[in-house]
C-alpha cells in the first residue's frame, strides 16, 4: 500500500471511530456519561483519557512533521516496539481486550469534567489528527515520533496505528458501561 492509500485509510478510520463515539454516547444523559462502578472509569471519563493520550500524540507529530527524520518515500518499515504498542492496545477477536496496563497520572482523567466539553474535545483533536495524517503525506512515514514515554520513538505511520488501536480499546471499553 502506498503512503496515500495508507494515509487516507487511517483519516477514514478516524472519520469511523468519530461516528461510532457519536452513535453511542452522544444521546445519553450527562448521569449515565458520569457513572462509575467502583475504582472504574465512567464513559466520559474513557472518552477523555483519549483525549489526553491524543492530545499528546498531536503535539508529538507536529514535532515529527516539523522536522521530518527522511525524505519522502513509499512505504514504511515497522519497528518491534511499535508493532508491541499497537498489538498490546488493538481489541482481538471477539472484543477481548489484551493487556490491561496501569495508566499513567498524566493520562487519567478529571471525573468532574463535563461530558459536553469533553466531546467537544474529542471532536476538535480528531480533526487536528485528521489534518496531521493530511499533511503527513509530503513526508516519510518512517519518520520518528516520540511516543508517551519521551525515551521511546516509533515510526509515524505506527503512531497512527497506535492511536487508532487504542482508541478501538477505550471506545469497547466505555461501550461495556452502557
């Protein structure tokens, strides 16, 4: 698959997970959005770690792209932590989600935040995510991007299958609370 057919995937997958979030949360009422089981995150406090992690993303491929690794070429090659990043956050068959992970401080989300400014937010960075997978087309998907942990790089055709990976978690996530 060439850079643009790649690219133009991952803003369609973007445009998919944006209507599925719409589909499912968008019509209940701000007690359901705001419910918690326990120590578990209620839906809008699922939609909102997205928004932190995404947020980060966005600032890390902006960077990326500021300052292109390569010249522009077809295709990219995969690096084991990226292929470990997507596959330890992407749903398996039947809904599973692997490897359940402590999230960091940095990543957890406010529980008095209210759910309208949380899809606002949500809305606004998938946009932002949209016209960064736009603009990566006049440059090598090898190029590095810092992940969530500033030590570790993957390739940024990886950082959107990271993205879009974890965004499937999250979303299956918040659709068992309903």
């Amino acid at each position: 698959m060439n850079n643009k057919h790649f690219l133009d995937s991952i803003i369609l997958q973007f445009a998919a997970l944006r209507k599925e979030v719409e589909k499912e949360f968008y019509y209940l009422e701000e007690d359901e959005l705001k419910r918690h089981e326990g120590e578990a995150w209620s839906i809008g406090e699922c939609i909102e770690h997205l928004n932190l992690v995404n947020e980060r993303y966005v600032t890390n491929i902006k960077k990326a792209l500021d300052n292109p690794s390569q010249r522009k070429k077809e295709g990219y090659r995969a690096t084991w932590i990226g292929n470990l990043l997507i596959r330890s956050n992407k749903p398996k068959q039947g809904n599973k989600i692997p490897f359940p992970t402590k999230t960091s401080k940095d990543f957890i989300p406010q529980r008095d935040r209210r759910p309208q400014a949380i899809f606002l937010d949500f809305n606004s960075i998938l946009g932002e995510l949209e016209a960064l997978a736009e603009q990566s087309k006049e440059v090598s998907l090898n190029t590095r991007v810092s992940t969530l942990i500033p030590i570790l790089s993957i390739r940024l055709a990886e950082a959107f299958e990271v993205l879009i990976a974890h965004m499937e978690r999250h979303i299956l996530q918040a659709k068992r609370l309903k």
